[in-house]
C-alpha cells in the first residue's frame, strides 16, 4: 500500500519509519531541509513513561489568575478577537476538574509507557545514537507544601509507576548541582525509568534508518491541500505539485488543523508557543533531567549543553519569538543554577505545539476516508512519538491497535 506521511517532525519520521516496516511504500512531504528542524527542534527532551502529565490540572485555573499579564508567566493568553483561542482556552479549563485530570492522565501514561518501550527497542535495532540519558527524570519542588501534595499523590500510584520520594538531603546526594540552591529545593520525586536525550538527533538518526528500508523524503516542499476525490483522501498538494497515495497520514502538528479544515473536516488542535534557551554547559549543571514543577520547565543537559524549555502561550500561530519570555525562563534555570553554564552564549527559541484541549492526542482513522490523524501530541511529541507511529502502522495494515486506544480517538472532546 502506498502511503503518504505528511510532516518529519519526529511524530513524522517515526510514523514513516513503522509503515516502512510493516511493508508499506512510504513516501514525506516536509517544507524544511531535513527531520526535526520545526517544534521538535529544542523541546525538553525528555522522555517520561509513568512520570508523563498533562498540562491540565485543577491548579491551572488559579495560575493563569496569579500569573496574568506577566512576562514569566507559565501561561500566557492573548487577548485576540480569535473565537479559535477562546474555544481551545475553554475546552482546556474544562478539562482542569480533578476527575477529568485522572482519566485524561490514565490514558495519556498507557500511551507514553508503550511508546517509551518502542523508542527503546528502535534504539537497539538501528543502533541510534541521540545523547542518551537512563537516569530517570528527577520532579524537584521549592516549596514544602507543593512537595508533600505531590508526594501524598505519588504515595496511591500503582506500584510499577510509583517514584521515588525524595526530601532535600536525598534530593541533594541524588544530583550535586541542587545544592547551589539549597533553598530551592524542599523535595523532589524520582521517576527513575524515564529517559531524556535530544530528539533532533534520535529523529535524524531515525529518518537515515527509514531511508535505508526505502522511505522517500521529499525535503522542502510545503503542503498546500490534502486532495479529496468522490469523498475520499487521494494524496496532497504541494508547491511542486501533486503526489497521490492509498493513504494520508497527517503528521503536520500546528498546521494539521487548518489543512483538515479545508479538506472538510474540524479537528481540534491550536498551536501553544513554547520556548527554550540553551547554554554552553558549566561545571555547575545537572547530570540527571529535572521537570521543575514550580516554574513548569524541563532543564536537561544534552552533551555539552544545558536546555531549559517549558511555558504556554496562546497566540495563534504567531512564530514570533519574544525574548523576554525566553529570557524569563534562561533566568530562572541560572537561579537554580548559576554555574550551570554561560548565559552569555544563550541560543533562544520558540516554536508551536500541536494540542488538543485535553492533552491527548488524536490517532488513527477520520470521517474522512484514507485520511489518518497522527497530531495533537502538544509538548509530548517525542514522548510520544514511537508509540503513534506503531498504532498508525498497525492500523493501516488492517491490525488492531497494539494499546488500549482510550481518549486517543477523534471524537468531540468534552
């Protein structure tokens, strides 16, 4: 069956390398000159399995208040004559009541487990090399009162997904470099079976791995149309023109939405500026990956450089990148830090990602036939990634899906 995946970022890439090998003719279509240039450029790199947790929660609400107008803020809404912002924004904070949060992380961990457990087989049998972390992903709070919350929760994990609870000395021996900030760190939780690395370099690798088993990468074209015909998906329109396929897997992130939209069929996906800033490594920075919870950032060391990447802004697909946000969240990583590495040399970066207002993304089979949804991964695309890309395959070859597909389907999102 010839299949048509359009976008290589690394939900991309890894959707193409799985078709190919369950024996699919694969063919990309991507505008940049080659995997990963777009959102999966500078994300946090990390990968959690049970330590995965979406954006929603009941706390948001009273965030956005606290935090509103802000800079810094974790959560940035642009007050824009957007009915799109305010839907997505809606359908978002409906989403923030506890029993929804359960549910949606339930379902969103299910897949994150299966998907960090693809990424570690595919490692091992194309031999990736991507500046890999086993070390686990270490939570670290400031506050006392916001650690023993989280380790209360932590506490009524299922066993094989509990973490660690760490108070600060155990939080200290576990990574030195906490200790230039002693008064910033009340506790920590470790998720010591997650991983991290730098996903440009894993979907790199990925996609030399995918050329070998005959995928086809068509660099710097630019999706205009996905071509429809007697109701259903045929193939897409570029501005080199016209490829045709059995089917279409939408692997565009931000831009799925439009381009479905056009093709007849709303989905409910809106691009959330993230940014990032990265740093020449010091003699101060972290060894393990740290997901600080106060502030809402991934800090990693990838090599020698020093990452930090987190915050959420609404503003439509608006690429331009403020430097006072990602300047903001540079700040607060030397605070932590400040012998982490030399700020002076701080490469600084934006970029939109793909999510629905529960944080789950969408996969599998449309109203639309021979259109598939491979989108909506938001700031879990890598995460992500490798478990989508073998649904995707086992759905277009006629096979059940290989987990439990719950809350991951295109539905109307409550």
């Amino acid at each position: 069956m010839k299949v048509l995946v359009l976008g290589a970022g690394i939900v991309g890439v890894a959707a193409a390398w799985y078709l190919a090998d369950a024996g699919h003719e694969v063919e990309v279509i991507d505008r940049e000159a080659g995997a990963a240039l777009g959102t999966s450029w500078a994300n946090a790199g990390q990968m959690p399995g049970a330590g995965v947790l979406p954006w929603v929660s009941p706390a948001v609400p009273a965030t956005i208040l606290r935090h509103f107008g802000k800079v810094d803020a974790p959560y940035l809404i642009h007050l824009k004559p957007d009915p799109a912002i305010w839907l997505w924004a809606i359908g978002f904070l409906r989403n923030c009541t506890r029993a929804r949060v359960t549910e949606i992380t339930a379902n969103l961990r299910r897949l994150a487990e299966f998907s960090l457990a693809e990424t570690q087989a595919l490692r091992a049998a194309e031999n990736i090399i991507y500046d890999l972390s086993t070390r686990g992903i270490l939570h670290t709070f400031a506050k006392a009162e916001g650690f023993d919350k989280a380790a209360r929760a932590a506490a009524q994990e299922p066993e094989a997904a509990r973490p660690r609870v760490l108070d600060r000395q155990a939080a200290l021996a576990l990574e030195p470099a906490l200790a230039a900030r002693p008064d910033m760190i009340a506790g920590a939780l470790h998720y010591d079976r997650d991983e991290s690395g730098d996903c440009n370099k894993f979907a790199t690798g990925l996609a030399a791995a995918a050329t070998r088993r005959g995928v086809r990468f068509n660099w710097g074209e630019t999706v205009t149309d996905i071509i429809v015909e007697n109701g259903r998906a045929t193939g897409a329109r570029t501005n080199a023109g016209e490829q045709r396929a059995d089917v279409v897997v939408m692997c565009l992130g931000s831009a799925s939405a439009p381009l479905t939209r056009r093709a007849g069929l709303r989905i409910p996906v809106y691009p959330v500026k993230g940014y990032a800033a990265t740093i020449p490594v010091g003699p101060g920075a972290p060894d393990i990956a740290i997901m600080d919870r106060d502030i809402k950032a991934g800090i990693l060391r990838i090599g020698d450089r020093l990452r930090i990447a987190g915050t959420a802004e609404l503003a439509g697909y608006n690429t331009h990148l403020d430097t006072r946000r990602a300047r903001a969240l540079l700040a607060a990583m030397m605070k932590r830090f400040p012998e982490g590495g030399d700020a002076s040399q701080a490469e600084l970066w934006t970029g939109l990602r793909p999510m629905t207002p529960n944080c789950l993304p969408l996969l599998g089979e449309t109203p639309l036939p021979g259109l598939m949804l491979n989108t909506g991964h938001g700031s879990l695309g890598w995460t992500l990634a490798c478990g989508s890309g073998r649904v995707i395959a086992e759905i277009v070859s006629g096979r059940p899906a290989p987990v439990d597909m719950r809350g991951l389907q295109l539905r109307r999102l409550r």
